[in-house]
C-alpha cells in the first residue's frame, strides 16, 4: 500500500491543480466513505444470517453500489464543469 502511495505521490508533480486540493478533495471522499460506513455500522451488527436469503442479504450491498456510483458520477460531472470554467 506504501508503495503505490508514493507512485501515485509522484504523479501529482503533473497535476493540473495545487496539491492542498487534491488531498482535499481525497479527504472529502474518504469522509463519504466514514460516514458510509458510519451508517451501516449498527445494522451489520445486528444481523442474523439464519433469517435471510442470500439475495436479501445482497440487497443492501446492492444500494451501497448505487451510492457509491452516484457520488463518482456527480465527482466526474463537477470536474467536468471545473476544468471546462
């Protein structure tokens, strides 16, 4: 993990924005992310796998994929709308 942070550190000397707003906008992800998980915390440990079938256990998974591939959507679309400013 170490090492592909430090390649990917070394792409930024190419990066069309100052640093302080990539780490900004990677911190701002990883908050999502937090809260996510935040989110689905108490209902993960309550769960009793007898009581569910395979494809209802999948659902929630499911709706977290539908989150996730929003908010990269409305990420793309933003940085669209910035670089085209």
């Amino acid at each position: 993990m170490m090492i592909v942070t430090i390649q990917l550190s070394k792409l930024l000397i190419y990066a069309k924005r100052p640093y302080n707003v990539i780490i900004g906008e990677y911190m701002s992800l990883m908050a999502i992310l937090v809260f996510i998980f935040g989110l689905t915390n108490n209902s993960i440990m309550r769960l009793n796998h007898e009581m569910f079938s395979s494809f209802l256990i999948l659902t929630p998974t499911y709706q977290l994929i539908y989150v996730i591939i929003g908010i990269i959507f409305v990420l793309i679309i933003g940085f669209y709308l910035n670089d085209k400013n």
